[in-house]
C-alpha cells in the first residue's frame, strides 16, 4: 500500500471515532477543535499534527512524510486514546483536571463509577446527570485558575477515600 492509501486508511479511521465522540466540522483540524475539550493537551496536538500531514498529503503535490513509522505510530495512540474515550463516556471533570484521561486518579474515579455507581438507581441518574453537564464545565476547568485547583483537591481526597 502506498503513502496516499495508508494515511487515508489511517485518518479515516481516527475521524469515524471524533464523530463518535461528538465532533462537529468538515475537516480533521475542525472536529479535533470541537471536541478538545475531551482530550488531553498530548492527543489534541499529535490529531492537529495527524491532520496537518494528511491535508498536506493530500494537497501537495510531490509531498512525502518523511518519517511514516511516527505518523503510523501517533495515529495509533490518537486511535487508542479516542477508542477508550468513545467506549467508556469518559470522565470530562476528572480529565480536565488532571489532564489526562488515563491517569491513575481518573482511572479510580472510572472504575468506582462502573463498579459502584452504575449498581444503584441514585448511582445512574447521578452519572446520567454528569454526562449532560460534565463536557460543559470540562471546558472552563481545563482553563485552570481557582476551579480546577479547588476541583483538584476535592477529587484528590475522594480518590484518596475510594482507592
């Protein structure tokens, strides 16, 4: 297969799982900007980087990247990383705080909501309730400032109480 194939094969795939995660926009750059707010700071530049050589692969004429191993490798991470966000609903308060969505904190918070709150009807309608806001104020807390260092210490004592 060569270079044009494996970058389509490649970002076609990784923009299936931005509009599964709820993205919006015609091209990779607008779909990862929509949804940034989900993704740690890492994924969010190595997808702009993904879609920068795909558009200039598919633009330029004579363009090659050079190195295809780091492209092949960081759609692989980006994939991995949107594959785990799509499946699990991921934890939007905890990863802006953190700044990652696989952290250890976040892993305990992930694994106590599926384990524990998921069991009980006050559980689901709890989490239920956190999906439809969590992504809103994901969005002022990955600003940082007071509300992500106060969050930090309110979920750093319940990790601390759950683990």
């Amino acid at each position: 297969m060569g270079q044009i194939e494996t970058v389509v094969q490649l970002t076609r795939k990784i923009e299936s799982l931005l509009d599964k995660a709820g993205a919006s926009g015609r091209g990779l750059h607008e779909k990862v900007t929509s949804i940034e707010s989900k993704l740690d700071d890492r994924t969010v530049k190595q997808l702009h980087w993904i879609a920068t050589m795909r558009n200039k692969t598919m633009h330029e004429h004579g363009f090659s990247i050079n190195d295809m191993d780091r492209f092949e490798e960081s759609c692989s991470r980006v994939t991995d990383k949107l594959e785990s966000l799509v499946g699990s609903e991921g934890c939007f308060i905890a990863t802006a705080v953190y700044g990652s969505y696989d952290c250890s904190e976040v892993l305990v918070l992930r694994k106590f909501r599926d384990t524990k709150m998921l069991n009980n009807r006050l559980g689901r309608t709890f989490v239920a309730t956190y999906y439809t806001i969590g992504p809103w104020m994901a969005i002022f807390i990955r600003r940082g400032g007071l509300i992500s260092k106060t969050l930090r210490i309110l979920l750093d004592q319940i990790v601390s109480r759950i683990a």
